[in-house]
C-alpha cells in the first residue's frame, strides 16, 4: 500500500471509528427523542403563528385590496418554520455519510 493510499484508508477507517463512538457517546433515549420533537414542533409553530398575526394585522389595515394577507403570513411563516426545523435536525444529527459495507470501502482504497 502506498503513501496516499494509506492515507485514504486511515481516514476512512477513523472515521468509521469516530461515527461509532458518537453512537455509543450520544445516547438517543427517549428524553432527547421527544425534546428534538418539540423543539422542531415549536420552530415550525411559533413562526406560522406569527405570520397569520402580522397578516390578520396587515388585512385590518388594507381591507378590499384582493390580497389575503393572511394566507400569505401563513405561507411565509409555514416556510420559514420549516427552514428552521431543518436547520435544528441538521444541528443536532451526527455527520451522515452514506453507509457501505467494508468490501466498497476496501475497494475504494485499492
């Protein structure tokens, strides 16, 4: 094996060994579970709410105009939730890597 190639299979290996030690490290136990759920509930909530209020707001202002506002808060707000409930499962999920066998990783290196 030479130089690069042993470089290869080190870092693929250590990461291996780095994932599995996050695994056992990270305990995924039903406390984490449903705090992750209501934290990417809220994220997604708190902003559709808001922007049915600044909507409801804007249509209270601007009455007769054709434009519901408050659909379009709530389209804004729904989209922004799901923005940040995104961001916050990408924070907390541990670095995925597409999973594979041994053999491709051993092929790879060669």
């Amino acid at each position: 094996m030479t130089g690069p190639d042993r470089r290869r299979f080190s870092r693929v290996v250590g990461a291996r060994a780095a994932r599995k030690r996050r695994a056992r490290e990270h305990s995924s136990d039903v406390w984490f579970g449903l705090g992750m759920f209501g934290l990417v509930g809220w994220s997604i909530v708190l902003p559709t709410l808001a922007g049915i209020a600044v909507g409801v707001w804007f249509d209270g202002r601007e009455s007769g105009r054709g434009v519901s506002w408050t659909l379009t808060g709530l389209a804004v707000g729904l989209a922004v939730g799901c923005v940040l409930a995104w961001w916050w499962v990408r924070q907390e999920s541990p670095d995925t890597e597409p999973d594979t066998d041994s053999a491709d990783d051993e092929e790879r290196v060669r």
